[in-house]
C-alpha cells in the first residue's frame, strides 16, 4: 500500500447510478431470521476510555451488511433526520449504528485515569490539569480532531464484536458521514487501508507476516452529505484523503450536496473526476459518483429533509452496490487478533492480540502530506 501522501482526487461525475429500491445483502446465507427489526441503546470504550453512547439498530436478518452513521462535529446523532435514516435503512435490511463523537451529546464521560495519561488528552482538552471525567466539546482544540477517529475504531471493534454474534456482517461495512463528519470518515477509511491482520506464528524479533488484504476491503461503500476540507484548525484536501479507499481500493462513494451550494457541487464534482477520470464504458468506478439533491443551500445533515428524498436515494443506491460489491460473511474473532499498520517498508503496532479494540493513535500520520 502506497505511503500517505498528496492522494490526488477530484470527482466529478454527476451521476452516482440510477438509486433503486429494496437492498440485497450477498452475505450470510443460511441463517435463520430474527423475529424483529430492534432498537437498542448501547455504549462502548475508546482506547483512551471515553464511553461512547450510541443506538443499534439491529436488521430483521442475520449477518446484514453493518453501517455506520457518523454526525458533523458540534451536532450529535440525536438529530430527527439521522434517526428516520437509520430507521429507513433498518428497514430495508442493514444493521445500523449510530453514536455520539467524545465530547458531543451523550458521549461525554471518561475515565480519568486513562484518558488524561494520553498527551493529545492532556494538550489539547480542556480539564486535564483537575482529572475532569466529563469533557465537552468545546473545550477541544481545533487541532484535536483527528484523535476522535479513536471514537470510529471503537464503533467499529463494537460491531466486530455484534459480527460474530450474527447481528451484522462487517465484511460489508458502509459509511455515511456528513460535513466534518464525513472528514473523520474519510479519514479512518483511509487509515484501513493500511491495517493488516498479523498472520500466526508471531516470531519476537521479526517483522509480522501480514495478511495481504487491508481491512479497508470490508468497507464497501461510503456516502459523504456535504463533504468538507475544512477540518478544525487545518484544511484537508478532501479528494486527497480519499485517493486510496476510492481511486485506488475502488471503493464506492456518493457526494450529495443541494443544489442551490455551489461550493458542495464544486468539491463533489471535483472528487469525482479525481476518482474516475476519462473512465468510460466498462468502468470501474460506475457506483462513484456525485448527486445532487433538491435540497437548496443546505448542508450535512440537512440534506436529509423528507422534500430531497434523499433517505431513498441512499437505500437505493445501496442496494446496487451492497449487490455488485458485498463480501460473504466470516467470523471475525476480532479480540483474539493482531493488527499491524504498514506504511510502506515499516509496521507499526495497531492492536494486540490481548487487546479488545485498536491501540490509541492521534491518526495524523493518515492525513494526506502538503
């Protein structure tokens, strides 16, 4: 996998096929149904032991691809419009989960002999030097932001976890984020292409025999509402950051924006043609692409109003590409198992085998280089 580096990336498409109807999953055949759809509050440790507050919304089938909702930083995932797009996605048969970013909404407690041990903590929270265990958002420094990653990786080790209980199938991840939200996404999908499961035996001394399969491949898709290169105290190329999940890995991706925003149409059309170029015919970036919504000047979130339809663009849109693109279901064993960034010729320890979720990480190092 290539080093991070300026990952070049325009995208203008306009099209983002067609968007249809019900959602096929292509994982996890011969299992029996749940009874249900249901709902149900939950919570999970980061690394640096903050408690993540969010809601699963588990399918009516077993082993349904798993999708991650990810809400704009200084909002949180009780808002209106990310609930009626879990439930329509539930619905339609994908297992959902949304939480709340550290420091936003429910997601403010830590413990404090764990986080405060951590520099980005201690630099750049406000509470640090009292120990606080409730942190907020506000007392964040905008050069903070790449450390809420930590907070994805943990939902993710979540759902690994409801994986192997058949509540979902991670193999075929999906994320939809929206404004910075999107940013954080785009940016741990970009951190998972450089995550490799170790290989048994683990020789001390020598380099990790890794898997030759980045565990990028289980995401799917990925949906950005407004995506943003503004991202706290820095500007992030956006087309950049996503050059190796979608340019490279060929994962999907769909840029909505409203269109009355100019500045969303000229990133989404600019990401697209960054991603597929020229490409024509049989091409491979055929679900990538930008749409437009009539959704006016509004933005992230807001794009989700019932008047753009937008809810069913997603699911249609998903159902296409959970059907050409989605991975067969596996038990995944997640606590038992090592991980390994690879940057080029050198590893670096992402997750022990006695750990249950990936080590702390501040995440820049996945940031595309000016």
């Amino acid at each position: 996998m290539p080093h991070p580096r300026r990952l070049h990336f325009c995208v203008g498409l306009g099209l983002c096929v067609g968007i249809l109807s019900t959602l096929a999953h292509s994982s996890g055949q011969g299992n029996p149904a749940q009874d249900k759809n249901s709902v149900a509050k939950v919570h999970f440790p980061t690394a640096d032991g903050v408690e993540i507050q969010g809601t699963f919304y588990q399918a009516t089938q077993r082993n349904a691809p798993a999708v991650i909702l990810l809400h704009a930083l200084g909002e949180n995932s009780g808002k209106q419009s990310w609930i009626h797009l879990a439930e329509e996605l539930q619905k339609s048969g994908y297992s959902v989960l949304t939480f709340d970013f550290r420091g936003h909404g429910n997601s403010k407690t830590v413990d404090p002999d764990v986080f405060w041990k951590y520099k980005p903590n201690l630099a750049m929270v406000k509470g640090g030097q009292k120990k606080l265990s409730e942190i907020d958002f506000q007392g964040m420094a905008p050069g903070y932001y790449p450390v809420m990653v930590n907070d994805i990786a943990a939902a993710r080790a979540y759902l690994e976890n409801k994986n192997d209980k058949g509540n979902c199938n991670v193999a075929s991840t999906i994320v939809i984020g929206a404004d910075t939200g999107a940013t954080l996404g785009a940016l741990w999908l970009n951190s998972e292409w450089y995550r490799y499961r170790v290989e048994p035996p683990v020789t001390v001394g020598l380099p990790a025999t890794l898997s030759n399969r980045p565990e990028g491949k289980d995401v799917i898709a990925a949906i950005w509402l407004t995506a943003t290169g503004k991202f706290g105290s820095r500007l992030v190329s956006f087309r950049d950051l996503i050059d190796v999940p979608a340019r490279i890995g060929k994962t999907p991706m769909a840029f909505l924006y409203g269109d009355g925003d100019e500045t969303g149409k000229t990133l989404a059309k600019a990401c697209e043609k960054a991603i597929k170029g020229n490409k024509k015919g049989d091409d491979p970036y055929k679900y990538t692409g930008a749409v437009e919504l009539p959704a006016g000047k509004l933005t992230g979130a807001a794009l989700l109003q019932k008047s753009s339809k937008a809810d069913q663009k997603i699911v249609e849109w998903l159902e296409k590409v959970a059907e050409a693109k989605g991975n067969e279901w596996s038990k995944r064993d997640f606590r038992k198992t090592q991980y390994m960034w690879r940057i080029g010729a050198i590893q670096i320890p992402a997750k022990l085998a006695t750990e249950e979720i990936l080590t702390f990480d501040g995440y820049d190092r996945f940031l595309p280089v000016k």
